[in-house]
C-alpha cells in the first residue's frame, strides 16, 4: 500500500536543495571521461569536444526529456547549436563583454554553482552504502511501523437526515449497502463501487472518519452518522489488519537515496560550523 510504503521511506527525511545532484551522480556514465578529447567540430580552431555532447544528451535523459534523444539527428543539432554558441561568445570577448560587471558576476556564479555540485556528486561517489547499513536502517524504520490499516465502504451524503434514513434502510438489509451507495453516495470516486475504499491507513483520513472506523468491529456499520468537513457518511468495515512495512528489496534504492541525503545533510553542516561566514544585510532597493 503506498502510504505504508511512504512512511517507511520518508520516516525522518532530510529535505535538500542538493537532491537532483544525487540524482544526477547516479545516471552519470564513467565512460564519458574516456572520449573527453575527441573533437566533432572546431569553430575558428577552437575545438567542441564529444565529451560536450555526451553532457547534454546524459543531463536531459536525467531530466526526463524526451526531446533529446540519443540520436545522430539530435546530436547533429545539439553540435550546431554548440558551434553558435562557441561563435557568439568568442564575438562576446571580442567585445570585451566577459568584463562587464554584471557578466563576471553571473560567470563566477555559474562557476561556482558547477563545483558546488561537482563536489556533491563527489561525496556520493566516495561514501557508499552497504546493504549492511541499509538493512539496519530498514530494521530500524519498519520496528517504527505499528498501527492497523482498514477496508471499508462509506455512502456520502449532504445532511444529517439522509445519512439517518441510509442507517436505517440499512439495519433492515445490511447487505444493501453497495447498492445504497451506488445510489445514494455523493463521492464519485466510491460510489461506482458501492462506497468502497479499499485498504487504507486512518492517518490517511481526516480525524471524525478515523474515530469513527477505529471504534467498528468487522462487518458492521456505524450506527449513527459521521459528520466531517465533505458532509455525512455512513461507514460499513469490512476488514482490519496490522500495518506491514513493504519488502527490504522494494524500498531498497529510496532508502539509500534518504540515507545518502543524510549522510550529505551532515557533510555540509560540518563545513558550514567549521567556516566563518558573516553576513551582511543588504542595501535598501533604492526607490523608482
């Protein structure tokens, strides 16, 4: 069930600027370093090396985009609009652009966001995860799972008297209730199958539904209505059963992503206590 799944995953997770950096280190291939000098065009002797192209296609198949494909086509343009862009910012020197004020400070931004992540993608590659210590952190988590999760139907309606004639329609024939929700239910999403919910945790659900379904043994109803923000229900259980953490090799790969985000949480902290960094406040916007 994916909200057992999520809790076992997201159990104290670190939220990093720096995750498309992981992501990114894991999709990285060796083998572009190898071809680093292979030159697929020169623009006025100035060399566009195949190491270049390979960056693109790799960093847009990492982003999902479908647009650039390993192709000879796509690579034929991303080569000629490499070649421009070479003649442009050679035309830019010319100029003396590079020296603008506004340019190298974009320039050692650019130049330093690079290394930032360079060192990032560094760190993931030198601390590797053992299965060792992802079983443990797996054990750990999952002892951290406890509760019951439940199957159960529901007929949504708009007042309280509706939901009072649904009850007692119900305790005539009990077994009506799909096809009372089929009829009655306002919840769209349910109705078409007879109110059912299938298997959900009661975290999952805002608190009135929870308290009422926690207190229903199985096969009953509730025996009045069940007022929440969306209106009256009706709440029949039909199944409960002890929350089970999802299988080691299923959470695998996340949990060693939340672990390497952790791991890369504390690096930086460290760095960060042991620099001095004053900050200053910055000067009033000045008035237009």
């Amino acid at each position: 069930m994916q909200s057992i799944k999520s809790r076992v995953l997201l159990a104290g997770a670190v939220s990093l600027l720096l995750l498309g950096a992981c992501n990114s280190e894991q999709n990285e291939k060796p083998a572009a370093a190898a071809v680093k000098g292979v030159v697929v065009a020169t623009v006025n002797g100035t060399a566009i090396n195949k190491s270049r192209v390979d960056m693109i296609i790799e960093h847009g198949a990492a982003a999902g985009q479908a647009e650039n494909p390993d192709t000879p086509e796509v690579r034929k343009s991303i080569i000629e609009k490499l070649a421009m862009q070479t003649l442009i910012a050679e035309e830019a020197v010319k100029k003396g652009l590079d020296k603008l004020p506004q340019v190298s400070e974009q320039l050692d931004v650019l130049r330093q966001s690079v290394l930032a992540d360079a060192y990032v993608q560094d760190f993931i590659k030198n601390s590797p995860l053992s299965d060792e210590l992802l079983k443990a952190e797996y054990e750990r988590i999952k002892a951290t799972v406890t509760g019951s999760e439940y199957k159960a139907r529901h007929i949504l309606v708009a007042s309280e008297a509706e939901a009072k004639a649904i009850i007692a329609e119900l305790k005539k024939d009990a077994a009506s209730f799909a096809k009372l929700a089929m009829e009655k239910s306002a919840d769209a999403g349910s109705k078409v199958r007879g109110g059912d919910l299938g298997w959900f945790d009661v975290s999952s659900m805002v608190p009135e539904f929870s308290s009422a379904i926690s207190t229903l043994e199985k096969g009953s109803f509730t025996q009045e209505p069940v007022k929440t923000q969306y209106g009256y229900h009706v709440i029949l259980l039909e199944d409960s059963r002890p929350i089970e953490a999802p299988p080691f090799e299923e959470v695998k790969a996340d949990l060693a992503q939340h672990l390497q985000q952790q791991n890369l949480k504390k690096q930086l902290d460290d760095l960060k206590a042991k620099a001095k960094i004053e900050l200053v406040e910055a000067p009033a916007v000045a008035a237009k």
